[in-house]
C-alpha cells in the first residue's frame, strides 16, 4: 500500500462537555439520558441525521426481549420508559408474545415514531446534540482521551470531554486509542453475518393470518389459531423448504438467510424483514461494507417477489423503505476488566457491579453453516458487570452497547437493544458519579451505582422486588422449540418453567 504524509493543522475546539456520548444507538440513548439526568454536562455526537442506531438506522425490529421466561419485566429504566412512550404515540402495542425464538415477549415499534421520540426524550434531558459528525480520531494524555477529533462539514475540530462513553458500536474510540480488543470469534475472529432489514406496505393482514392457519405446517412450531390470533402483531418464522427449493431454482438468493422471518409493525400492513444476508462481511471495512449495502439490497427485491408468489396477503404489496444502512451484528469487542461468558449468560449470574440485565437467549448466527443458534431459550436472567464497560489501559473511557467485554457466545445474547440500552443507562449513571471527584472510571462506588440506578427504575438482581406483576398478555408456555428452522438447544429442558 503506497502512503502520503498529511500536513499538520491546527484543530478548532468546538465544545467542551463533561461526558461525550459516541454514537446513538440503543446503547449511546441510555447513556446521554441518565448522565444528563444525573447532572451531567452530556454532548451526543452522531454520524447520522437522526438518533437510533439500529433501532432506526438499520430498521432493526423488533426489540428483544424485557420480559423473562415467566413474563415478569426485567429490563426497565429507560428503555422501559421509551416503549410506555411509544405506546401513548400509537408508535408500538408495546410488548407482545413471540412465536418465533421462544422469548417470552418481543417489542414491535414504528421507527418512525421512535426518530421523533428519542429526540424528544434527548431533549428533554437536557443532552446537546451533534449530528453529522464522525468521531474520526482521538489525543491522548497519558491513560486518558482528553480530545476526540471530529469530522462533519464544518471540517475537522475537537471536542475536549471529561469522559468518553464510546457507544460506536464497533468501540472507534476505545480502538483509537489503542486499547486492545478481539474481533469476533476469538479462535478465528469470524463474525456474525450483516442482514438488511427491510420494511413491506400494503399487506392485507387478514389474508395473511387465514393462510398461516393453512399452511401452519411451514412455519415454526406449526403455530395454533389462538396463537396467530392472540397477537397484536404476527411473528412469522419458516418456510424452510420452500426458500431451499428457491435457492435451487433462482427465484431465492442463494446466499440469504435460509428461511423468512418478519414481523407485524404497528402501522396498518406493514412489516418489518429479517431475510437477507451477507457472510464474510467486516463491518469495520469501508470495501466490505459497500460490497454488502449493494448485494443485500439486490436480495431484499428478490425476497419480497417471493413473498408475493407463495404468500397470501402479500399480492398489492410494496417495499417500503430498506435501511438507511445494512445491519451489522458483531464486530469488536474490547478486552475489558471483565469479559463477560457464555457461562455467566446461562447461569443467571449475578454481579457485585451487575449495572443491567440480560434475558434473551445466546443467539447465533453463525458465520459459516445456515442454522442460527438459539441457547437457553428467553431462561437466563443475567447481569452485565460494570468492569466489562473498561477498556484496558483507559482511564476515562467506558464502553457500552454491542462492543463491551464478552466472548462470541455471551455477545450473543447481551447484544439485543433493550439490553443495550440498560448497560448505556449504567454507564451514563457511573460518569456522572465519577464527575463530582473527577475520578478514573475504576474508583466508581459500584454500590452507589446500583443503589443509584435501581431508584432510577433498572431491575438489577438481589435489590429489585422479585414479586413483581406477571404480564398476562404474554403466551409463556413456548420454551422448548422443536427448532424447525432455527436450531435449540435449551440446557433448562428438564427443569420446571415455574
Ligand atoms: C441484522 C440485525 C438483526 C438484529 N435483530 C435484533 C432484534 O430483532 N432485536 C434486538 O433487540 N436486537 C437485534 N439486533 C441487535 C441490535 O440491533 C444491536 O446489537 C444493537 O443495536 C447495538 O446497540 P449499540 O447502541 O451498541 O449500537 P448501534 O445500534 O449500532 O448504534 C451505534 C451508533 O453509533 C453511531 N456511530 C458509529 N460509529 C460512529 C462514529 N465513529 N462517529 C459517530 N457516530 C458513530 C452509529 O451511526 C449508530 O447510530 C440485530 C442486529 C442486526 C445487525
């Protein structure tokens, strides 16, 4: 590779806040609202026009999953306030069963109705925006990020935070600042497939439920009347060999997911589409990312052609919109104090600095093979450990959201947004608690934290009221899967579901 040298400049510096929140996903959400709310000074920088991450960006739906294996609400605060706030725009029915992963709830939502409410919500925190602007680079004083360069149109500037919440995703800041991290799966650092979501109009949903009914058989766990029915919005999962048959005679792309699943969106006839699929992409490569925007977008027209032939109630439909950019599932994950495991996921571990938890299941798709991988199906109630937010070698810096401490396997299930969104909700809270003695993010009171953050609505295990109100709406009896498309191994098969 031929290099040229830059000439040396000058940089501007365009704010000074206490916490610099990066990127605004789930994770970079729950973190400016509760510095803010906790008195802090908060700047949320974002690349995009908009705020979401995937909840908007990539149209990532639905959210998983707040409610445990016996529909008791266990992820909450902030993000819990967001789908009570949803409800009341009409953006969301709020959280309903799922018939397809065996979760005890999933949280359809309106992307559009959550573009205008995180904003508001932001706003009302009182959290400064930045919006098209790239965190491109940082300068660092000893153990600590003291600058963060940025780049938008009005050039490249810095930005001169206290404390840094790198909610990036792929930890940019943490990794500019040379702290180590593993890509993906640490034997071979391969990663999970990008998938680009796209939303159908125009479904005539009645004709859909009546040929589920019809062709139960092709779907997921053959699906009851009263389960199609139940639902305010339909989960579909299957048609397995139909999309085989596709694949082998081109009216399917060969290199998607090899079964459709969408979901039913709150506005009339319109879902959201998690079908196609891309393996061999890193999400952190300019090159790999164009090749996927390209090819994903290809399959989603192809998909949805077959959706109309072999599909009742699709016959006047149209795609709506496809994400603003392809959805990528896993990249890095910084080498934190703590790395969180697969066996912490499956063992309902609790922590001393537990600052969130997790209850979806270990769910992989793997980056080589066609069956995604569901382990412990919705059972696992688990904390995310505050020390799995530190990048080694920093002093300033946490990390939240989808890049934290963990290995593949527990990344695998933490990664889900309403669990983001809690770990940025802890993180938020311990920078503004270090802000009052300016401390390194190890020395923060961890039982101050928790005592914080439970007052502040974030269930946190062996301090929450376990006796809480069970969700009636919820069907809670589909724990065991028999996996007709994808692949369950439950280790709780045996014990009482209680
Ligand atoms: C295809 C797919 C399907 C999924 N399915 C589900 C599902 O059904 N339910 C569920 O709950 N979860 C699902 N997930 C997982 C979930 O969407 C992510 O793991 C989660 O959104 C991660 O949250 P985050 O805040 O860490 O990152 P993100 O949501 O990715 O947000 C990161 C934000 O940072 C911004 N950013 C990044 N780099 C920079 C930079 N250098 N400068 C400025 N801004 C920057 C981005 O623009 C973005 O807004 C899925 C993910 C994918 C990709």
């Amino acid at each position: 590779m031929k290099f040229i040298e830059e000439e040396s400049r000058l940089l501007p510096v365009y704010a000074t806040p206490e916490v610099l929140v990066v990127g605004a996903g789930p994770a970079g959400i729950g973190a400016a609202i509760s510095a803010a709310r906790n008195g802090a000074k908060v700047m949320l920088l974002e690349r995009y026009g908009f705020l979401g991450g995937n909840l908007t960006i990539a149209m990532v739906n639905p959210m998983f999953t707040f409610h445990d294996i016996k529909g008791r609400q266990v992820i909450r605060g902030i993000a819990g306030e967001l789908v009570d706030r949803l409800i009341q725009l009409k953006s969301s029915h709020g959280h309903v069963s799922d018939l397809t992963f065996d979760n005890a709830s999933m949280t359809p939502f309106d992307p559009e109705g959550m573009k205008y409410l995180l904003f508001e919500m932001v706003r009302e925190a009182g959290v400064e925006l930045l919006l098209h602007t790239w965190a491109v680079g940082v300068v660092k004083e000893g153990t600590k990020v003291t600058s963060v360069i940025i780049e938008n149109k009005s050039g490249r500037q810095v930005i001169n935070p206290q404390y840094v919440i790198d909610c990036s995703a792929d930890a940019d800041i943490a990794t500019m600042a040379k702290a180590p991290f593993v890509k993906g799966r640490k034997e071979d650092g391969a990663m999970q497939p990008v998938t680009l979501f796209f939303r159908i109009g125009g479904i005539e949903m009645n004709k859909l439920r009546l040929w589920m009914k019809a062709n139960r058989e092709l779907l997921k766990d053959s699906p009851t009347d009263e389960e199609i029915d139940s639902s305010e919005a339909i989960a579909f999962l299957g048609l397995k060999e139909l999309v085989k048959k596709g694949m082998e005679n081109g009216e399917f792309p060969k290199e998607a997911a090899p079964r459709i699943l969408f979901y039913q969106l709150p506005l009339e006839g319109q879902i959201a589409v998690n079908a196609t699929r891309l393996q061999g992409i890193d999400g952190t490569d300019a090159r790999d990312l164009t090749r996927a925007e390209i090819e994903t977008r290809m399959q989603a027209w192809e998909i949805h052609k077959f959706l109309q032939k072999y599909v009742g109630g699709f016959e006047n439909s149209f795609i709506l919109d496809t994400g603003v950019q392809v959805g990528v599932r896993e990249t890095r994950h910084i080498t934190g104090d703590y790395e969180l495991t697969e066996e912490d996921v499956l063992s309902n571990r609790a922590f001393e600095d537990g600052i969130a938890c997790g209850t979806f299941a270990i769910d992989i798709h793997p980056p080589e093979g066609e069956q995604q991988v569901f382990t412990g199906s919705g059972k696992a109630v688990y904390e995310i450990p505050y020390r799995s937010l530190i990048p080694q070698g920093l002093d300033n810096v946490l990390v939240a959201g989808r890049a934290i401490s963990a290995t593949h396997n527990a990344f695998g299930s933490a990664r889900v947004m309403a669990t983001c969104m809690g770990i940025g909700q802890g993180a938020g809270v311990a920078t503004a608690l270090l802000l009052k003695d300016k401390l390194p993010t190890r020395q923060v009171d961890v039982a101050l934290l928790r005592k914080k953050l439970e007052e502040q609505g974030q269930y946190l295990l062996g301090m929450t009221d376990d006796t809480m109100a069970v969700n009636s709406k919820l069907i809670l009896h589909k724990v065991d899967g028999s996996g007709a498309t994808a692949s369950h191994y439950n280790p709780f098969k045996d014990i009482s579901h209680g």
